[in-house]
C-alpha cells in the first residue's frame, strides 16, 4: 500500500506543476515583449535611405560609366570619355548621398 499515490499527493503535484507552466508562459511573454524587434516606420524611413543612398551611388557610378563608354564610342575619345563622365557621375552621387545625409529628420 505504501508504493501507491494517494489522491491528495497527486492534487497537490498537479497544481504545483501547472502553477510553474503558468509561471514558465508569463516568464516568456515577458522576454518575448524584452527582446521583440521593433519594426515600425522608423525602421522604414531608415531602409528607405539606405535604399536610396545605394542607388545614387549605382546609378551615378554606373549611369556615367554608360554614358562615357557611349561617348567615346562615336567621337573616338576612347577611354577618356569614359573617365571623366564616370568621375563626374560619382561627384554627382556624393554630392546626393551628402545632401540625403545632411537632411533635417522628420
């Protein structure tokens, strides 16, 4: 007899484990709320930026280096054209990501 459970210890290890699930759940609710990402229009606006910073620079790099190519394509200037419309569109592209940099936040 002594080997079987009696219904008042078994109540009583019921209750305590599910008072430490309960425990357990807001425990993790509250790290969830601690570290959760915040990801509202600040992260957003600041994507936006860098987005947009990326294709200055791409564009003004690239942009130029298509323009110079073609340049030097029909007046024969070959590679000068190409270097100095490349070089003016990167000014160009600093001069926007400087500009973007420089802008008051909302």
């Amino acid at each position: 007899m002594s080997d079987e459970p009696n219904a008042r210890d078994l109540v009583g290890e019921d209750a305590r484990i599910d008072a430490l699930e309960e425990r357990l759940k807001a425990a993790q609710e509250r790290e969830n709320q601690r570290t959760k990402p915040a990801a509202g229009t600040e992260t957003d606006e600041n994507y936006r930026i860098g987005n947009r910073v990326l294709a200055d620079l791409i564009g003004g790099i690239g942009g130029g280096a298509f323009l110079g190519w073609v340049i030097d394509h029909f007046a024969g200037t070959s590679p000068w054209g190409l270097l100095v419309v490349m070089f003016l569109g990167i000014i160009v592209a600093f001069r926007n990501i400087i500009r973007i940099s420089n802008r008051p936040p909302d």
